[in-house]
C-alpha cells in the first residue's frame, strides 16, 4: 500500500518509542522473531486480570472504551479509534466499564517461544 495509489487513504493511527505512560519501550530482542495479531472481544462490565508483557505490543480500539490501570495507579482510556501502546514490564489490567462489547486488535513483537503475557496475580 502506497499513499499514492489511487483511491487509498492512509492515517497514521500511533507512532512513538514510549508506552501509553510515557515510559520508553525497550529493544527488540535477539532471535527469530514473531508478529502475533490477536482480536478480543470483552463483555460489558469485565475486569481482565492482573499481567506483564516481555516484549512490545500495541493495538487499535474497534469499539467500545479500554481502560488500562497500572500496578502504580496510573491509568488511561483508549476509545474505539485510537492506538494504545502497551506496557513492557510493568504490572497492569485492563476494563471495559462500559455497557457495550469492547473490541480490539493487539499486534506483538517478540521471538519465537515468547510468551505474549504472563498473569501476575497480587
């Protein structure tokens, strides 16, 4: 896809080297690598469990509204639209307060054999 081909709108929807606290997101590591791409959808009024990611990912709100509450106490909504770049290292959660399903779709960067997320129950 080109921004010149005819017909083609292009957007930039998120660009940056920090996660959605500011923090800057670490290196790729060494390896064979993997791009995953997931798409959840979360029930109304669900509070998804406590985790830690080990490598970057990121994703795009679909529908509905995705608050991420970190082990700090900082927190953010993303609306149906919007990037959100996660956070690496650091403990946090995620809920729909909302009425209506939340959908996204979440893109990760690792290597083979890394695993997406790791529960970190308190």
């Amino acid at each position: 896809m080109n921004p010149g081909d005819d017909g083609v709108a292009i957007s930039r929807v998120v660009e940056t080297a920090a996660s959605w606290d500011g923090a800057p997101l670490p290196s790729y590591p060494r390896g064979a690598p993997r791009v995953t791409i997931l798409r959840a959808t979360v029930p109304p009024h669900t509070t998804l469990a406590m985790h830690t990611h080990a490598l970057v990912n990121a994703g795009v709100i679909l529908r509905g509204e995705l608050t991420v509450i970190a082990e700090t106490g900082a927190q953010r909504m993303f609306r149906a639209g919007e990037g959100i770049v996660e956070l690496v290292g650091t403990r946090h959660y995620g809920e729909n307060r909302g009425d209506g399903e939340l959908e996204l779709v979440m893109f990760y960067a690792g290597t083979q054999g890394m695993s997406l997320s790791e529960r970190a129950d308190l």
